[in-house]
C-alpha cells in the first residue's frame, strides 16, 4: 500500500517493511498497523450487472435473437441480425495481426468462393503462402471456462465471464460466441457420445488457451457447423478455415526447423483432426487428406519418443485417425502398395499368425472412445473390408478370371471372414459409463455389431463366392441366376439384421454421429429379387408377348389395352407386389430414409444430404436393372456419381 506521501510503498515483507528499513524509516503499514483492503476500486456485482445489462449483445439476448433467425425473421433484415449475433471476425485488435484477416484471400492465393474447386494436394504447405503471428502474450485475459454437467446439457460455457475479464482494447465477441458455440453445439455433433468422458471435449477445454491452432480450428469448426443454417456465414467460415490452417502449417514448420520433439505436438494434432473431418462441412467432396497425412506424420514421430506421460493421448488420437481413415477407405480406393492389414496409424500391436486367429488385442475397450466407441477392432476390420472389395473391383478390368491376383483376393477375404465371425460382441461385457444420459454403453456396443455386420454383408456383396458351399474343391464365380439365389437366401436377410440392429438404437442417441456409413452399408444390401425360377418366368414372358391384344369386349378391357401387354405380362408372373421378402426390403428403406432426414437435424446436413442422394440413386439403378442382373455395383456408381464425403 502506498505511503501518505506516495514516495514510498510497503512490500509487505515480515517480520517488517524492507523498503521502509532500508531508508530508516518508522513503517506505518505492515505490520505495525493492521491491513485493511482498500476496495474502492472493485467492481460489485451490482455495478457489473449494470454494465452487463448496458451491453449492446448480452448473451441471452443474442440467443433469442439466435432462435428468432430459426424460426424465421425477416428476410430483409436477417443479414443484419446475424452480422449483429455473429459478425464476421475482423476484430479492431485481434489476437493476430489484422491483415492475416483481411487479406488471406490475397495471401494464400486462392478467392474464397472457389478455393474448393481443386483438391488439397500434397500436403498443408501448398496452401500456405505466408503465415499468421499468432500473439497469446495477452492469454491470461482469456476466461477459464467453468464446465458444469447439467441434465439438459444447455450451456458448457459461459460468457458473461467473458465480458467482465477481457482487457479494454480486445473485441472477442465473436470468438467467445463461436467457441460457446463448439461446446453447445460442434462437440456434441462431431461425437459419439458427450459428457466430461468425451476425449474430444476434454482435449479442447485444455487446449484452447494455450494453442493458438486450436483457438482458430474451434472457431472455423463453429462458423463451419453454423453455416449450414447462416448461409451469410460461410464466407467468414472460408476466411476462418484458411487462418486456422495457416496456423496449423505455422507450427508444423516450427518443428520441422527444430527437427526434434521436446513434448508431444498435442495442439497440433488435434487442431488437424478438428479441421480435417470438417471440411466436408464447406465443400462435401472433401475429406481432409492432406491433414489426415500430417496428422499421422506427427503421431508416429511423437510414438518413436516415446513419451512415457503421452500413451494415453497416442492412444486416443491412433483411434481418431483410424476411424477417419476408415471413413475415407469406404469412398476412395486404397493407394497402390497399401497393406490393406495395416489400418492403424501406429506400428502394429498385434501379429497375424498363419492359424488365421483373430487379432490378440480385445474386441472391446473399457473406456469408450467418442469415435470408435467401445471396439476399435471392429472399426479397423470394416476399414480392411471396404479397402479390400474397392481393391478387388478396381482391378475387376485388368485381370483375366482365375488371375493370381484374383486368387489372392479371395483368399484375404476368407481370412477376413472369419476373423468376423470370430469376433464375439455378445454377451455384453462390463463397459465403462458414458456418462451422457442419451448415449449408453450398450448402444455403442450395437454400433460396434453394426461395424461387425457391415463388414461380412460387404465382403458377401464383392465375393459372392464366399457364400458357395465349401464343398466345391475347385474355386469357381457362381452365374447371375445363382447370384440373385445368394442374395435372396443370404445377402439380403444380412442386410435387414443390421436393419434391426440400428433399430435398437434410439434415433435421439448422441451415438448419431457414428452412424451415417452403417446406414448407407445397409443400403447397399436392400434390392428386390426375382423370386421364380428364370425359365418359369421366361416362358411366362415369351408366352404372353406372343398373345394379341383381345378385341375390345368391355370397360375393364379397355382400360387393360392402356399397358404394354408384354408389361402385363410380367407384372402378372412377378410375384415381388405381395412377398414378404418384398414388404422387408421395402420397409428397411424407408427406414434408412426416415433415420437419414433426422440425422439431418441433428448433424450438419452437407453430408448426410450426400448419402441421401447415394442411396435413392443406388436403388434406383437396382430397380431399374434388368432382371437377374446383378451387374449394379455400389462402388462403381458412386464413382460413376460423384456421391461421396466423410459419411461420419
């Protein structure tokens, strides 16, 4: 405290003042008089409430205002409304320099309405011209976010703390509210599950002070999920991409200068995944490659460390980057000389012996992953499938029948049947909590049947073989009329099982976010089949086209002349209108539909619009076929389409 003279003041030292003893004086402050507390200059409650209530964008205000834009506010006036909730981020003093916001469309070269038109290639550093200085020498204003679980999860955050402790020259209210709006509302759509359990949550709240990529990445990932429902969003989301990525690279570049790793590059990795999986959210045709690639440069430089401290996090981000490599094997096919075997980022833990057994890790972890939920393994063996039946089709014109390669292909897929089969998900083993009231252990452990199913119903679609009585010594490719019989006894009753599976977990589930890629997998399985023998049918069609059109005896004959009689015909020979096989199919489609439209709501839309558009376009060329034709591949129409994003 001050002296009544101002020239000196007390430190405060015991057992006496050393400033006053150094000088000779007589310390009328510590500890001769007793300290008071001068609280003239504190802020009370009332006086900050007051000046909460004079801001032009209280919180609550802002999310009725949010609400009101939702259910519909004036056109004429929405754009000023969301500038006003959500400007555009280009602070007077941001916590970058201003111009890496105003000018990134002249950094990194590329004009924001179409720097999606070419894919990312290479890797980060060829959409990095020029870096940001990203300054947090003013971090300590920034408020720690008190997380407090509430039954109806409403709010993780809260900004009124933001107001009262930020400094007077830093404008972050749009950085507070798109961050709010990551733990409202990105986390718990980008996860498998949400609680204090989430890793993904966890990783940010102790993140997001201390590494500028990921304060930028929550932020881009918010403008990204918002603008779905804000169009007048998407450019401040583009120009929120491109910094948060020139941060990314920014640091990248750092450690690639140093050439060593003091600590593991936590913040960085993360920052990767969040804009990696969530570019589709701007542009669906994209599914992060080059930051997947980074991604897992990091984590094996960081596991060739080995930092005893950081196993846990190696292990959470090796499953993260599994699961979205998984996702992206399911629409591309795999590179020339990939190890279809070697899924995971990381060296192999596991050694395939020559007796075919299943791998020696677990089918099940305790702790559930917010991706990957509680069985990598069956997440890593559906990646292993998919990248198998794209390797096998894709080679489908260069080969002739019975090639070596075909050979070998066959056999990896009887290797990876019965690694399925042996993987035993019931009875339920003893799960760790969620801790998320919406989203149990045991739905993920459906998912992970799901996975399961998905798996042999695709393998089965791609080698039909596989379904052939083992007696056959000599492998052989069953005919079209065998085909369609496989199908009809076994490919389509796979199918609607997995149906039945995803009907056990309540569309309201946060489990949602994992499920799109099991939904279109189950699609692919759900296809009317001729039930009549093909030369009953065909004498019955040869029969009736030979038959002339009656003279006209009646009104019901009349109306009868209006179809093609060749038509009539077969209409009449088809019994498909009144089998049960018919009426299931029928109803798992309209069932994917249904789930399809609600993940719409609760996901962001852009890709799960995508597996809309796959799946009526599959069935439809399934349905417009000719008959005993099973020439419709998936794999081939979504290439021929175009039809594919991160389904997940």
């Amino acid at each position: 405290m001050p002296r009544r003279g101002g020239e000196v003041k007390c430190d405060e030292s015991r057992p006496t003042c050393t400033n006053c003893a150094k000088k000779g004086l007589i310390c009328d402050g510590y500890p001769q008089r007793t300290l008071r507390w001068s609280y003239k200059h504190e802020i009370t409650a009332s006086e900050t409430s007051e000046q909460h209530n004079k801001s032009p964008e209280p919180p609550n205000d802002s999310r009725s205002k949010s609400n009101g834009i939702l259910d519909g506010t004036d056109a004429s006036t929405r754009d000023e409304v969301v500038e006003e909730i959500y400007p555009i981020p280009v602070p007077e003093t941001a916590l970058w320099p201003e111009s890496e916001w105003m000018g990134l469309t002249d950094l990194i070269g590329l004009d924001s309405t179409n720097m999606f038109d070419q894919e990312f290639s290479g890797g980060l550093e060829s959409i990095a011209i020029e870096t940001p200085n990203f300054d947090f020498s003013t971090s300590n204003w920034l408020p720690d976010f008190c997380f407090a679980m509430s039954p109806q999860q409403n709010s993780w955050l809260d900004l009124g703390i933001a107001g009262q402790i930020q400094p007077p020259c830093i404008n972050s209210d749009s950085s507070m509210r798109l961050l709010k709006c990551w733990f409202d509302e990105v986390c718990p759509a980008w996860s498998g599950f949400d609680s204090k359990s989430n890793l993904n949550r966890k990783t940010a709240e102790g993140l997001w002070q201390s590494s500028p990529p990921v304060f930028a990445a929550l932020q881009s990932m918010s403008a990204s999920f918002l603008s779905a429902r804000l169009p007048q969003m998407r450019h401040s989301a583009m120009n929120l991409l491109k910094t948060a990525t020139l941060s990314v690279q920014a640091e990248i570049q750092e450690l690639n200068e140093k050439n060593v790793l003091d600590e593991m590059p936590t913040g960085i990795i993360f920052a990767l995944i969040c804009l990696g999986t969530t570019i589709c959210w701007l542009d669906t045709r994209r599914v992060g490659w080059p930051f997947l690639q980074e991604a897992k440069t990091l984590l094996r430089w960081s596991s060739q460390q080995q930092f005893a401290a950081d196993a846990d996090k190696l292990d959470f981000f090796n499953k993260s980057l599994t699961y979205w490599d998984m996702l992206i094997s399911f629409i591309y096919d795999p590179e020339p000389g990939t190890d279809t075997h070697q899924v995971s980022a990381l060296p192999s833990t596991f050694q395939r012996s020559e007796s075919l057994h299943t791998y020696s890790q677990s089918p099940y972890e305790a702790e559930p992953h917010p991706w990957t939920g509680v069985s990598l393994l069956s997440t890593t063996l559906l990646a292993r499938s998919i990248r198998l039946c794209r390797l096998y089709r894709h080679r489908a014109n260069d080969r002739t029948l019975h090639s070596p390669s075909t050979a070998s292909e066959i056999e990896q897929a009887k290797e990876l049947e019965v690694e399925l089969l042996q993987l035993q998900l019931s009875p339920r083993p003893s799960l760790n909590d969620t801790g998320d009231q919406r989203t149990p252990a045991t739905q993920l452990l459906h998912v992970a049947e799901g996975y399961q199913l998905a798996s042999l119903l695709q393998l089965y679609i791609q080698f039909p073989s596989l379904l052939v009585p083992h007696s056959h010594l000599v492998p052989r490719d069953p005919g079209e009329q065998e085909i369609t019989a496989l199908w009809h006894k076994r490919i389509i009753p796979l199918s609607l099982r997995l149906i039945e599976v995803l009907e056990q977990i309540p569309s309201e589930s946060g489990s949602c976010a994992i499920q799109p890629l099991l939904y279109i997998c189950a699609a692919t399985g759900l296809r009317y089949t001729p039930t009549l023998p093909l030369d009953t049918e065909s004498n019955s069609i040869s029969g009736g086209s030979q038959v002339k059109p009656r003279p006209m005896e009646s009104i019901l004959d009349y109306l009868d002349l209006l179809k093609d009689p060749l038509e009539h015909s077969k209409e009449e020979a088809d019994p498909l209108s009144v089998s049960q096989m018919a009426l299931d199919v029928s109803k798992g489609r309209a069932f994917i539909l249904r789930r399809l439209s609600v993940f719409k709501e609760c996901l962001h839309p852009a890709p799960i619009e995508v597996a809309e558009r796959f799946t009526k376009e599959l069935w439809a060329a399934y349905d417009e076929a000719p008959r005993w034709s099973m020439d419709v591949c998936w794999i081939s129409l979504m290439e021929k389409k175009d039809l594919r994003t991160l389904f997940g």
